[in-house]
C-alpha cells in the first residue's frame, strides 16, 4: 500500500510539473533619461519605416535614416525586433517615422520595447535632451568611423601638400 502512494505522489508530482504554464508577457522597468539611454545604446536615430518584414522569429524594419546621434548606421539601415509585444517587439508601421535606440548584435542591430525607441512625433523629451542629431547625406554612412578614418587621411594629405609647398 505504502508502494501505491508513493507512485501516486509521483505521478501527480509529475504532472503538476509537466503541466504547461502561461506565457510571460514582456515585462520592461522604467526606461532611463534620454542622455543615460543615448550612452547605453550602440546607436540613436531617426526615421522613416520604408517596410516591416517578418524573417524567422524577427522582424527587419527597413528604415530611411535621416538623423543620428550615434553609431556608424547607414542611411539605409535594417533593425530587428522580436515578433510581438509579448517578446517584448517593437511594433513599427511602415511610413511612420521614429527616434531609435538599437544595440548591436553582431553585424545586425536590434531594438525592443523596453528601449526608449518610440514614434519621433513623441520624442519631444528625448530631442531635447539630445540635441540636433547629425543629417545623413543620401548614398552612404554617417558619423561611422569609416567616415572617421577617411577624414583624418584626407587632412594629412592637405596638410602634407601644404607643407610641401612651403618647402619648395
């Protein structure tokens, strides 16, 4: 008899562990100020949803960018979000336009929910506290350290074609 119970116990302990749970909804704690987000973040822009495509478990969101504030983002950029809110997903619409925060993930960068991303139309606290980001010129990166390296080798060229005259 000892032997019944002690099954039964077993498989009840069973079954109230094997019993499937409710999903966690997204659970996300008060998003830092705009400046503390800015630094955390791998990179801050804004932009236009040009399309929303579901790929595997994401969405790539296809942005216009037109400014940043950091990270070598290109002025066409691609940002995965999990696909609902329950992953804590990003609901973009295409056309809408947004400020971004997107941290890095390998070559790709990502945002979520719990990110201070957000419709650029209610972004006023984070624009101010931001400051005016830098436009993106049509056809290539900006504020990326390519530009960076670029820049710095086209003044020591100047700079040596200038001394060079001096000398001759």
């Amino acid at each position: 008899r000892l032997m019944d119970y002690k099954l039964l116990l077993t498989l009840a302990l069973l079954l109230v562990l094997a019993a499937p749970r409710p999903a966690q909804a997204c659970s996300c704690i008060m998003p830092v100020p705009p400046a503390e987000a800015l630094q955390q973040a791998d990179a801050v822009f804004s932009g236009e949803v040009l399309s929303v495509e579901q790929q595997g478990n994401a969405f790539h969101v296809d942005f216009q960018v037109t400014s940043i504030w950091k990270g070598g983002v290109e002025n066409r950029t691609v940002i995965r979000t999990p696909l609902d809110s329950a992953a804590c997903g990003y609901a973009f619409e295409a056309g809408g336009e947004y400020l971004v925060y997107a941290w890095a993930d390998g070559d790709d960068f990502q945002t979520n929910l719990c990110s201070r991303t957000k419709l650029l139309s209610e972004a006023r606290e984070d624009l101010a506290a931001l400051g005016s980001g830098e436009e993106v010129q049509s056809g290539g990166r900006c504020g990326g350290p390519g530009n960076v390296a670029a820049l710095q080798a086209s003044f020591l060229v100047l700079l040596g074609l200038a001394l060079g005259r001096r000398r001759a």
